[in-house]
C-alpha cells in the first residue's frame, strides 16, 4: 500500500535557534491509518505538523532537510491552497481558526476560494455537518458553542475541502470528555473511509484509536509501547 504522507529523512531548525529540532525524521502514513505522536512540551510535535502540512517552509522557515511527500508530490513544491485540498489540519484552540459569524459562512470559506459551484459548496457544507453531528447548528455562531462544538466546527471546516490527510495537533485538549468522544469517534470514522491521520497526544485514553504509537525525543521519531513521559504544559 502506498503512503499518503510520508516525510523522508526530514530535518529542521528554526531560523536563529542552535537546535536542530527534527533529526532525519522518516515516516509514512498510509490510506485508514493513524498514527500518533507523543513527546515532552517544546520537544518539535507542532513544528513535525507544519512540516507534514508545508506551512514549513510556506509560512515558518528554517534550515530544512529532507522531504515530505503528500499523496506523492513535494509539498514545498505545492501552494497552501493547493495542499489545503490534500491535507488538512486541526488544531488545539479552535479560535485561532475560526472567524465568521455562522457555522455557514466558515465552512464555505475554503471552498469558496477554490471558486466551486454553489450547489456544490452547500452539498459539502451539509455532508460535513452531518458527519460531525452539527447539522442542527448550521445557522449558529461559532462564538455561541461550546468548545467541543467549536472544535467540531473546525474540522468540519477541513472536511468541506475532502483531504486524504488530516492532522490533529492535540485537538482534543481542550475539550471536556464528551467532545473527546466526538472528535475520536470522528477518527475512527475518517479512518473508515480510508483518510491517512496523525495525532498529537499525551493523553493514554486518547491514544486508544491509533493504530501505531511514536515517540518524538531528541529529533528522532521512535516506536513507542511505554510509559508516556512526563507530561508538561508550556
Ligand atoms: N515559529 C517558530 N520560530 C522559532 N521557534 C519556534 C517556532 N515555533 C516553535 N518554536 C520553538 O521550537 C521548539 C519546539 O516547539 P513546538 O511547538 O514544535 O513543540 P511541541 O512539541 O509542539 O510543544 P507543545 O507540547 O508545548 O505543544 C520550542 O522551543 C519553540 O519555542
Ligand atoms: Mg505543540
């Protein structure tokens, strides 16, 4: 089976910082796979997602080795918007993502860029809505949900624009138990219909839905069957 993403001897630093961060990273992630990344706070988890989702080097750069391959292409040889409709990317604070006053307006917004029909916009804002359960909540505004909704938002926003590849960068932490269950049984579903996932985490309960565990430590991206390391927040 061929791998959706895969980042091939992957290396990086931030400009201005001694650290190489990402260390000849390999990975591969196939088609109703996830797989999931634990390490210590500051260790590069966020900065390995901007690289799987090229916004290193689209928006942060660095000196950056190796490359990522999303469904065979180069990502920093494709455009954001371009990668926007292969893979898309979920994040911790579901604020930093959303703007518009409705439900509505937020998921049309990505393919309203891509100039697609109308009716086919309204045909995948309603899909994505279904799926996530929110259907109800077209017409709301984001800024009146709670925050497991609003995550759900989210990545309904990401689904309206199909990728083959999601990232959820510890998506889950700030939600109560109720919206953990939602976003996981969201997982197991996107990995039903064949999505390539991969998951921050640190939380054990959250882990149950990936099907491979990774340890990111001192740059490099190592099995991991142990104990979870200290957990800290920064
Ligand atoms: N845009 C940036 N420019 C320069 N340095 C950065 C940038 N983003 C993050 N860093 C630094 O890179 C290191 C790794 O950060 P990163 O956010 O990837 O870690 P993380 O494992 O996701 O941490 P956390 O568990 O707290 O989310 C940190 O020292 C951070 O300060
Ligand atoms: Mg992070």
């Amino acid at each position: 089976m061929s791998a959706l993403i895969t980042a091939k001897d992957l290396s990086f630093r931030y400009d201005k910082s001694e650290r190489r961060l990402l260390d000849r990273v390999n990975l591969a992630v196939n088609a109703g796979e996830a797989v999931a990344v634990v390490g210590l706070s500051g260790v590069g988890k966020s900065t390995l997602c901007y690289c799987l989702s090229g916004i290193i080097p689209h928006v942060y750069q660095g000196e950056l080795e190796g490359e990522v391959l999303l469904d065979g292409m180069p990502v920093k040889a494709m455009s954001l918007p371009q990668i926007a409709t292969k893979l898309g990317i979920v994040f911790q604070n579901p604020d930093h993502q959303l703007f518009s006053f409705t439900v509505e307006d937020e998921l049309a917004f990505g393919p309203e860029n891509l100039c697609l029909p109308r009716e086919e916009i309204d045909a995948r804002i309603t899909s994505a809505l279904e799926k996530v359960g929110l259907a109800h909540l077209r017409l709301a505004n984001p800024q009146q949900l709670s925050g497991g909704q609003r995550q759900l938002v989210a990545l309904a926003a990401v689904l309206c624009l199909q990728p083959s590849v999601l990232i959820f960068d510890e998506a889950m932490s700030q939600l109560d138990s109720d919206g953990k269950k939602r976003i996981k049984e969201m997982i197991l579903r996107l990995k039903a219909e064949g999505k390539a996932i991969v998951m921050i985490e640190h939380e054990p309960e959250n882990l149950e839905v990936a099907d491979r565990v990774l340890l990111l430590a001192e740059g490099k991206l190592v099995p991991f069957a142990g104990v979870l390391p200290e957990a800290t927040e920064g």
